[in-house]
C-alpha cells in the first residue's frame, strides 16, 4: 500500500506531494487542480509490469493518442505524459512516495542495432545519423529491497507506429473513469464471469441492495446483442434489466465490480465515484468500500466534487478502522499544491461543519 | 451580494458574532461583502477549527478568543493549533492585532485578535465594559453589586466577573434585558471609546481586499 505520494514531471505535474494516503482515500478540490491526473499517476505506479499499457490507456482516454502526421506519432503520444516547463519537458516522469522509496520512472529513449550490439540514447541527444533509431518508452520500478533497479520494461513501437500491447489481465490496478467501463472497451460481463458464485458476488449484490434493498439476484444474459447485459431478480416481480432500476445501478455495479475484482493487495482507483448515484446513497457506499477494501487489502482511491459525497465520505470513514484520508487539491497558477486530513482531523471537520473543497 | 466563501471569522459565541455585526454596523463597515462570520461552540472547538481551516480553501481567515485568566497560555494554544499549518506566532501578541502573513500561495492570511486588548486577561464583557460612558455611575454600581455577594452566594466562576457586571448594568438600562450586541445600537455603550478603534481598524486592515494592482 502507498501510504504517501510524490509525483515529479509528470503531465501538469512538475512536483507533487501528497503526505498521507490511507486504505481508503477521497480527493478533492476544484476543476483542474489535477485529480484525475492523480490518479493515473497511481494507476501507472500500481500497475507495476504493466505501467506502460497503463500509460498507453491514459492518452486514449484522454484523446491525446490520436496523431495525424505518421512521422510524429511517437513524439505527439509519449511528450504528453511527461510535464513542461516553458516548452521544455521532464526528462523523467517519476511516481513514488514522499520519502523517493517504491519510485515508478518512466522516461524515453532512442534505440537502435549496430550489428548485433543494441545501442541506445537518452532523451534530448539525437540518434547518430543514418541508424535506424526507434523511439522507446521506458518504465522501470524501484526494487522492493531498495537495492538499484530492478525490471525494465520497455515499450517498442512497431514500423507501423502502433504499440505493442502486453495484455492486461494480472495487473493489479484498475481504473474507473467517470464515463464508466464500456468507454474502456471493458465488457461488465467479463468481470462478472470473476466473481459469480464466490463471497465477492455476495459483495457486489450487498452494494446494488443499497438502492433496491429487495434485490436478490443478479444474472449476465445474451438477450439478441452482442453483449452481455446484467438482469435484476427483485424480490415479487419478474425478471428486469438492471439498468431499468435507476441511473445509479450501472455506476455502482462498476464500482463494486472494480472493488472486487482487483485483486489481493491491488490498488482501485475511481474518478467522480458519486457519478450518477443519489447523494442518499453515499453513506451506506462508502461504508461498503471501507468495508471491502479492507476485507479484500486493496487500496481504494477516489475523486469527487460533490460535498454531499465529502460529507458521506467522512462519516463512513469515522466509523471504520481502517484509516481513510481526505486529500485537498490545490492549484496556483502552475503550481499545485496539497493538504491531507486524517483521524482527528477529519473528525474536527466533521464536527465543525468545516468545507473542505 | 452573498456573504464570501473564502474571508471567515471565527468567533467563540453567538454573543461575539451579534457585538462584530452591530459593531460593523455602527462604524459603517459592510461586514456581510467583507467576511463571512462562523461562531464555534466554545474556544475548544475553535482552536480545533483553526487546526484544520488554513489548509481548505480559505483565503483570509480572522479568530476573535478570549484571553480569558491567562492570556500567555491562551496564545501557546493559538501558537500550537497554527504551526500545523505552518504559522509561526509571535513571542506575544501585537496591542493592535495579529497579522500572520500567508507562508505560501496556498494558505490564507491570518488575524487573531484577543479579548478585550491583546494584552490582558478577559473577554468580550471586558471589551465592552471599556466602552461605556465616561462617568456612567451604574458601572461602578453593578460592579460593586456583583462583588457585594457573598462568596456562598455566588452562583458563577470567578472567571466570569465582567460577564455578571456586564448584564447586572445591562438590566438597569432604559430597555431592562437589552442582548450585548444591541447595547451598542442602543448607544448604552460608546464604540469610539478604546480599545475599539484598534479593533476597527483590525477588523478592516484584515478584511478589505487588496487593490488589484
């Protein structure tokens, strides 16, 4: 578990602190004061093998993979993940705590053969001419010992400019967008598939019951389409499509699915949790990711802009154990900044009525 | 316009809240564009308030205490609740009010103002003692009053001598039961008289937004 962050040269992040995440944390603070990129600092650091898929995600996502001009399709993709300053970037993207241990770097770059030897140089030096240099991203981890490097993992593009895709599954990080799962071309069914028939169905039904306490089963069926969709058994009544039972399901049934599934000592990060969910709800689904997250040892971080999911938030996290810290995001100008409350200090906020946005 | 979100003072009591809005009042200060007023429960959960304030989104942030029996110890506790923040205070407290500057961009600046004068011990109802008229003879009167009880009479702390002279005077005014911060827009209670200007122009040196250069 990270239990603080420092993100350095990384997109608009020049050099971040945060001194106290917890099992449980929820950030907030204005439009643009880097929350979500927050968390794809900590999807990319979780991800361990798997950063640079992981990294590959977060500029589709954002739509900055597109490229129009062939020859620049390295530099357009990869110059976004690394922060400017006055036109000149970072040469490394680093993710680590605050003490610099458990770092993440990722940085670029260019490699080439002579003969059977590889050759490479980094980043800001030309490639000599004449050699067929090509573009690399690099991520490499810090070992769990703290003794040098360990695992480089390195990123080739192919002559025809697309990425080579490690597949995703065994990461043990996942990452909910505020536009949900299928924006990620992930299916729910698949996740479903998971955990059918183990304690983590009863988990993911337990969370749906908070809007439709009557809520029995829930069931994946092919109805004509090409995927799978998720039917609801409610207490008295026929078979219905989960979706027909309020906005909310589809974002909880994510949420709670993601909890699940992410593994033993795997970080879920969730952009804008309360997205779609009745502000009525808010309490009883914090005490469930408190309770989970836990129960499952994962790392749960969230964002949000709502203070009534502020407000849910602390009273869930003062009536649980396990620690949960609430992180302010600030920005001036270029710089951004960050305060953490946790323990009493949350329980001050609470008690004093004290926004914190 | 609507009070702002990111000037606040925090105040102890209802009391103080009701005395800084007629105060305003009289001296003509549009306390409601200026700052928004938060009264707290009590001194603790005021200090518990300024552990935590400077870090949200707060800009300008003022605290009216009391310094109730022992002023030096009540500005170790405002000097221990503002570290966490990374305030340093200084060794006491200055007679015209406190200024703590922001330490960076993202803190907001500081006022603390200490009742009745930054120097003595006492509390609102000593701050407003010192603003009846010169000569008002029920003054020395309710004081004798309060202190002309017998000790296994005495239903109240020590501490709270000036509050018991306070609305001992209070009930003998024109209009009997007259709440503190009406004393003033009754004119019972003289607002030019010092320490009120000092915390007048506190209260504005704080509070007013600097020119945008």
């Amino acid at each position: 578990m990270l239990e603080s962050l420092r993100i350095t040269g990384f997109r608009a992040f020049s050099d971040l602190a945060v001194e106290r995440l917890g099992r449980v944390t929820l950030v907030v603070g204005k439009n643009n004061v880097g929350k979500t990129t927050l968390l794809e600092a900590v999807h990319l650091h979780a991800s361990g093998p798997y950063a640079l898929s992981a990294a590959r995600r977060i500029l589709e996502r954002r739509d900055e993979y597109l490229v129009t001009e062939p020859d620049d399709a390295d530099k357009v993709e990869l110059e976004r993940l690394f922060h400017r300053t006055n036109g000149t970037r970072s040469d490394v993207a680093r993710i680590s705590d605050t003490a610099g241990a458990h770092a993440l770097e990722l940085f670029t770059n260019w490699a080439w053969w002579e003969g059977e030897v590889p050759r490479e140089r980094r980043q800001g030096e030309a490639p000599p001419d004449g050699v067929n240099a090509q573009r690399q991203l690099i991520a490499r981890k810090h070992n769990r010992s703290g003794r040098g490097w360990q695992d480089v993992w390195v990123e080739l593009q192919d002559p025809g400019g697309a990425f080579y895709r490690p597949k995703q599954d065994g990461s043990l990080s996942s990452l909910l967008p505020s536009s949900g799962l299928r924006a990620e071309g992930i299916d729910i069914a698949d996740l479903w598939d998971d955990v059918v028939l183990t304690d983590r169905e009863r988990t993911v039904v337990e969370a749906l019951s908070i809007i439709e306490p009557d809520l029995e089963r829930i069931v994946m069926v092919k109805a004509g389409r090409s995927h799978r969709t998720a039917m609801a058994k409610v207490k008295g009544r026929t078979p219905l499509p989960l979706r027909s039972l309020g906005d909310g399901m589809n974002r909880l049934l994510e949420v709670a699915l993601g909890l699940v599934t992410v593994g033993e000592g795997g970080t879920f990060l969730v952009d804008e949790i309360d997205a779609g969910l009745h502000f009525t709800t808010l309490v009883d689904v914090w005490r469930l990711v408190f309770e989970t997250a836990a129960r499952l040892d994962v790392q749960v971080i969230a964002t949000t802009h709502g203070w009534d999911c502020i407000e849910a938030f602390q009273q869930a996290a003062l009536n649980h154990p396990s620690n949960g810290v609430l992180v302010r995001l600030q920005r001036a100008g270029d710089e951004f900044g960050s305060a953490t409350f946790a323990d009493e200090e949350l329980a001050i906020i609470t008690r004093e009525s004290i926004e914190v946005r | 316009m609507s009070e702002p979100h990111d000037r606040i003072l925090l105040v102890e009591g209802r009391d103080d809240a009701e005395v800084v809005k007629q105060f305003c009042n009289h001296h003509g200060i549009d306390n409601r564009r200026l700052f928004r007023i938060e009264v707290k429960n009590g001194i603790e959960a005021l200090l518990d308030d300024l552990r935590v304030r400077p870090q949200t989104h707060v800009r300008v942030l003022g605290a009216i205490v009391d310094a109730d029996t022992d002023p030096e110890l009540r500005w170790r506790q405002l000097g221990d609740v503002m570290r966490r923040s990374g305030y340093e205070l200084p060794q006491r407290p200055s007679p015209s009010g406190t200024y703590l500057p922001a330490p960076n961009v993202f803190l907001p600046r500081i006022g603390l103002w200490m009742m009745p004068d930054n120097r003595v011990e006492g509390m609102l109802e000593d701050f407003l003692l010192r603003l009846t008229h010169d000569g008002d003879r029920l003054v020395t009167r309710a004081g004798k009053t309060v202190d002309d009880i017998p000790a296994e009479d005495r239903r109240f702390n020590p501490v709270h001598r000036s509050k018991a002279t306070m609305y001992t005077w209070l009930a003998w005014q024109a209009d009997p039961g007259t709440p503190l911060g009406q004393a003033i827009t009754k004119r019972y209670l003289d607002p030019s008289r010092d320490p009120a200007p000092a915390f007048r122009d506190w209260l504005l040196a704080l509070f007013t937004p600097a020119p945008t250069p």
